[in-house]
C-alpha cells in the first residue's frame, strides 16, 4: 500500500492544530526583570534611551518589585547607581549600600519574588571599568585580575547577607565564579546559586544600559576583558571554565545577535541556559514600535520565543512586564 506524502501544511490549517505540534513555548515563569535603583525618595527618573524603564528609589523599587510579583514574573535582577564613586568601587560591598538595602526592602515586602543581583564594580568605580585599574604609562592601562576577585567576593558576600537569593557576576575576571563560590561557602551560603555572565561580549548593543547605569568607561574600552564578537568556540571554553568552577546557570549577554552562542552552549551542556536581552535590543523595538514600523506587541513575542527556540531556560529582558500583560 503507498501512503500519500506527508504534508505537514495540514497541521497549520487551524489554531488548534498549531499549538497541538508546537515545538517550543514561551512564559512569563521563564522571565526575570531588571531594575535599576538610586539613592534619595520618592524617585522615579525616565532614562531616555530606554522608554518605560527607570531610574527608582528603593521605595518605588519596592512598589515596582510588588507589581512584578503580581504579574506573575518570578524574579528581578538588581542593578544598583551608588551615591559617591571611587577607584576601587568601595560602595558595592558595604552594608549601607544602595543595592543592599534594596535587597532587604523587597524581601520584607514581597519575599517571595526572587531577588538576583549583579556582581560587578563599573557601577561604583569612578573610571567605569569592571575591575581594578592600574595605569602603566600614560595612555596605557590594565586591569588587576586577581585584586578584583578580591572585592568581587566582597560584594557576592554583601548581597546574600542582605537577603539575595542569588548572585550573577558580569564582571569577566577570570576566576571570579571560583572566589565568589569559594567565598559564599566558607561562610555558609552553599545554597546560593551562582548565574554567571559566562559569556558575555564587548558588545555596541550595551549603549542605553550604559546610560541606566552610569557606568561607561571614562577611558578605554572592555574589550580586553569582555569577549571578541567574532568568537564562537571561546564561548565554550569560558562556560567550561564557569561550570567547573561552580556555576549553576550560564548567562549569554547579549541575546538576539548571539543566538547561535545560545545554541552552541544548549547542545553542550546540561546546566540551565539564560539569554540577556539587554538594552539595546530593547531600545531599537521600542524605536521601530513608536514609529509605527513594527506591531510591538507581537515583535516583542517573536523576539523571546527566538531565545527559547535557540536553548534558553531564562530570559532576562526589560520587556517582562510588557509580555506578562499582553494577551498571547
């Protein structure tokens, strides 16, 4: 008996077919928030660059943080604009810090949102740059390595003290996932997962964030630190080093240019896979969608399904609330 050709059009005919055969799905349980808090009261700065994402002191931030929850979004990531900056970024790790005080205020309030923090200098250094800078001659300068790690521990320390249930280094230093482990083990925080900034690129697509954060380099630039845009299979021998240094999720920042990364670490590894859809992704479909160039609501749809298509467990994106409220 000859069986006709299989023509799969006659499962895209309806709705119900369509979500039948649906290879991959997207929710809001799959999102984490970030936001961005300032020192002061009652603050609410617009940033420019990034319509319908602000600046928030930590009592908006708490506001914010309670409508996230309500929306069914499971978790934020906390970046923190300190109020003085200096050469070492020494308020990233003390306790009065802005992010620490973040930390405790949503987890009285909402506790249980969870509560992700970044792990990085630039904010608080007063150069902008990632780590510790020693100049060499005039123009030229390096980053201390393993100076670095040294504050980096401070800070992942500060942050689980303050209640955060867990710590995501953007750093790029090597060795810093191993120091941070290390670091919340000796003092009792085996539990706390670690989201590594595994690969992470020196990226254009970084501009508006740079202006969220206050936080671009007042000489010089991250390339050598933050990953070659044309690389591939580094990407594999940084989350290698990441997983065996005791990472329990590995970050892809940014997303959308780098999806094949995303692809590369899901077929290489079993731990859960994040994809940072970082802001100037965010930027161009809010730009494109203003001027009536895109149907925002669906772009923003198609553009995270394309993360988890790729591999992507988490998707960390500016447009959470946005796609936790539409209707598809």
């Amino acid at each position: 008996m000859m069986f006709p050709e299989y023509r799969p059009r006659r499962l895209r005919q309806t709705d119900r077919f369509r979500s039948l055969v649906r290879e991959n799905c997207i929710s809001k349980e799959h999102l984490i928030y970030p936001l961005f808090v300032v020192p002061g009261k009652k603050v609410k700065e617009p940033i420019d660059s990034m319509p319908g994402v602000f600046q928030m002191s930590v009592d908006n931030i708490v506001e914010e943080a309670k409508e996230v929850f309500d929306l069914g979004i499971p978790a934020v990531l906390l970046f923190g604009i300190p109020e003085k900056k200096d050469e070492t970024g020494s308020h990233a790790w003390i306790r009065s810090g802005i992010v620490q005080k973040a930390i405790q205020a949503v987890k009285r309030s909402v506790p249980d949102l969870l509560v992700v923090t970044d792990v990085c200098l630039c904010e608080y250094t007063s150069h902008g740059h990632c780590g510790i800078v020693v100049k060499e001659k005039k123009d030229v300068f390096r980053i201390d390595n393993d100076a670095t790690l040294e504050l980096l521990q401070k800070v992942a320390l500060s942050h689980v003290r303050a209640g955060a249930d867990m710590v995501a280094p953007s750093d790029m230093m090597d060795g810093r996932v191993g120091a941070i482990r290390e670091a919340l083990d000796d003092n009792g925080f085996e539990s706390v997962p670690i989201m590594s900034y595994a690969v992470k690129y020196a990226s254009s697509f970084y501009g508006p964030f740079r202006d969220a954060a206050e936080c671009a380099p007042q000489f010089g630039d991250r390339r050598s630190y933050q990953m070659d845009i044309a690389n591939s299979r580094e990407a594999l021998r940084e989350a290698t080093l990441d997983m065996e240094e005791g990472a329990d999720i590995l970050m892809v920042k940014p997303g959308m240019p780098y999806l094949d990364i995303i692809s590369l670490l899901r077929q290489e590894f079993t731990l859960p896979i994040a994809a940072y859809q970082v802001s100037g992704e965010y930027s161009m479909i809010k730009a494109a969608a203003h001027n009536g160039w895109l149907n925002e609501e669906l772009v923003i749809y198609e553009s995270l399904m394309a993360f988890r298509r790729a591999g992507a467990d988490i998707i960390i994106t500016y447009f959470a609330k946005d796609f936790a409220r539409s209707s598809l």
